[in-house]
C-alpha cells in the first residue's frame, strides 16, 4: 500500500484531465447553444443585429461540406488547463443535412512535433498563434480542409444550463456509479495523516522500503498505515484501486429510469459517469448518454420560454463568453444558426486502436517515454481514407474508427 502514495496524487491529477476527455459531444453541445441564441437575436432584431456584427456572409464550404475543429480543455485552475482533451472534427453536409462528428484521442502522437496532439494548443499559445496553428496542423493531418476552429472550456456549459433552469433529460436506464471522483478532492488523505519519521531497519523490512527518513501516512491512532516509495511515472490506478485506499474521494451517483430536471452540475455527472452499473460504463453507454444530453440541451434552448426571454440570452451569451473563443467571425453566426437548426441526423465517430484491423497502434512506451497511439501503417495515410470513406465515399467506413 506504501507504493501507492506518491503515485496516486500525480495520478489523481492526471486523472482530472483524463476525466473529461469523454464528455465530447458535450462540447458540441455547448458549441450548438452559443450558434442557435446568437441566431435567435439577429431574427428578433436583425436591424440592432447587423448594426454590431455586419451583415450575413457566405460560410466556406468544401466540397459540400462545412468543417469545424472543436477542443475542449479543461480551463481554470486545473493542472495543464490548455491542454485539450476532446479534439473533434464537425463535418455537416449541406446537402443531406447530416452532422459527422469525428473524435481523434488526446494520446495520439505527433512525430513532427515530438509530442502527444493534446500539447498543440499550449504550444501554439506559448508562439502565439493559437486556435489557427491548431487547425491547420489538424487539417493537414486529415487531409481535408478544416477553415473554422472553437475553443471551450466546460465551466460555462455548466453555468449557461442552471441558467436554462435546468434540462430535462430521457434517462433510458437506471445504474449506479460508486465511484465518480469529487472535483477537488483529489489529495485528500481521508482520515490519514502524512508525517515525515525515521525508519529503521525492522521497520522498512516490515513496510518493505529501504531504511532511513521517509513521508508515511499515519491512521487516526497515530500507528504507520503506509509509506510512500517512489514508484515509476507509469504505473497507473483505477479508479476503483484508488476508492479502496482513499473512499472520501469519491462519491455515489444514482440516476433513475425516465425524465429527470438535471442542473448543470448534475448533467455533467451524468454524461462524465465512467463506472455505472446496467452496463453504463461503456464508452457506448457514456456516449449515448452525451447525445440525450446534447438533444436536452437544443430543446430548451429552441423552447419557447428560452427564445422569449431576452435577460436569460444576454446572461447565457455572456456565460459563454468567459469560456468560448472561436476564429468564427461574428457576421457568420447567423449562418451557423441557420445549419444548427437544419441538422435532421448526427453520427459520431471515435478513431481508436481497436478491433482487428485497427487506424492506430499503442508501440512500447520506452519508444517515446509514456503511452502514445501511432498510426498503424506509419503515417497518416489510412486515417485520411477513413475520413474520405466518412464524408464521401463508404457509409459503413471500415477501420477502427468506431461508429455509435
């Protein structure tokens, strides 16, 4: 139990990163909100509209369809707050109307850069540069063009829904989740206490650590619970692992069968649950989930009690503001608006290293000094078929980019 000391707090904060990189298709939620209010006001008042904004242009699209890179980072005082842990791209044809969202994972390596693809955003902002230099890295990767990009962090989305006086989301199955981490509470000792003492020599052969001064915890009677060695930066804890040595971390979540009021801090627990019961703690499953949530979320804001209420558009575009930036240029909002509310179909797709014939591969970590996925055939050239196969060719592209 000693091992795990050390580890577990750079774990548990990796782990807060980690934990939303499922919640995707929350963002392109997020992203639908801010196009369809900022629509509703220029169709209630084009005039004072078009006076702040200019007018309505043409949007650019390729080849019959308008793509968009979205990355969702984690903001505020997280640990590593700009680097991004959902990358999508949003695809919508304009003709059959149909939204493809297609996710490329944050562990995805990038020779060229010699770092992982959730880095490029905190790299591009140390050059100053930006959502641009990301776009366009991600384009050429691809091979499609890619002429907008949208930042988000999930703070506002959570605020903007109790602004909407919450959701009201068709919770399909019951489950439980018993080990959901609480957000601040990733250091908690839970009752132990950490004390620096020395320890001799029958003492570490008991602990099984070598003699000398060492950082244990103590339990409440003041007798040595563990002691903290110092494990390897790879070795990696469940969350469950982590619930048996330090419970007060987490907490258990319970949701109910039917239509549940969510607030915005409830729906984030539901689409983020990574452990429920009822075989809710598939990628599947959480994905599912995301896409009800995504569905609440446009229902109330086309509502008629949101579209009639000019304080809660002000106060929600402000919302947004603090946790939105976009090189979308404010004349072309109202387009957007207009393909949001068009969208009859959306299908999502996920580029993993899974299956019998997968796009990506996970080399031995020595390779590059921590876990990473690679392209199985060396470079990028079957990944962009697949995306081709998505958009144009092949309905049911094949690979390991896994549709739900």
């Amino acid at each position: 139990m000693m091992d795990e000391i050390k580890a577990l707090k750079k774990i548990k904060n990796r782990k807060s990163l980690r934990f939303l990189k499922k919640s995707w298709l929350f963002l392109a939620a997020l992203v639908v909100s801010v196009i369809l209010l900022l629509g509703w006001a220029q169709s209630t008042s084009p005039s004072v509209f078009q006076y702040v904004f200019g007018q309505g242009v043409n949007l650019n699209v390729d080849n019959g369809r308008l793509n968009v890179l979205l990355l969702g980072i984690a903001g505020g005082k997280h640990d590593g707050p700009n680097l991004t842990d959902t990358v999508i791209v949003a695809s919508y044809d304009v003709e059959t109307r149909e939204l493809v969202l297609i996710s490329l994972p944050r562990d995805l390596w990038l020779e060229e850069h010699k770092s992982k693809i959730n880095v490029l955003y905190h790299t591009a902002l140390n050059k100053g540069e930006g959502l641009q230099f990301v776009r366009s890295e991600i384009a050429e990767l691809l091979g499609i063009d890619i002429p907008y990009a949208v930042r988000v962090d999930f703070a506002g989305f959570t605020n903007a829904i109790d602004l909407l006086e919450g959701i009201d989301v068709q919770v399909e199955k019951s489950f439980d989740d018993y080990v959901y981490p609480i957000p601040g509470k990733e250091n908690e000792l839970c009752g132990y206490k950490e004390e620096e003492q020395e320890i001799n020599e029958e003492k570490a052969r008991e602990l099984g650590v070598e003699q000398g001064r060492l950082k244990v915890l103590l339990n409440p009677e003041g007798e040595i619970a563990t002691a903290s060695a110092k494990p390897g930066e790879n070795i990696g804890y469940t969350d469950q692992q982590v619930f048996k040595l330090f419970p007060c971390r987490f907490e258990h979540l319970r949701f109910e069968q039917g239509v549940v009021n969510m607030d915005g801090e409830t729906a984030l627990k539901f689409v983020r649950s990574r452990h429920g019961t009822n075989m809710e703690g598939t990628d599947f499953a959480r994905s599912k989930r995301q896409q009800l949530v995504i569905q609440a979320v446009r229902n109330k804001v086309l509502s008629l009690e949101t579209l009639t209420d000019p304080k809660r558009i002000v106060e929600l575009v402000q919302t947004f503001g603090s946790s939105f930036e976009t090189d979308i240029s404010q004349s072309q909002y109202i387009e957007f608006a207009k393909l949001v509310k068009k969208v009859n179909s959306i299908k999502s797709y996920v580029i993993d290293g899974s299956g019998q014939n997968p796009l990506l591969i996970s080399p031995p970590s020595g390779k590059y000094g921590a876990w990473v996925l690679v392209p199985a055939e060396g470079d990028f050239s079957r990944i962009q078929q697949f995306v081709q196969d998505v958009f144009w060719g092949n309905p049911e592209a094949s690979g390991s980019g896994v549709k739900y």
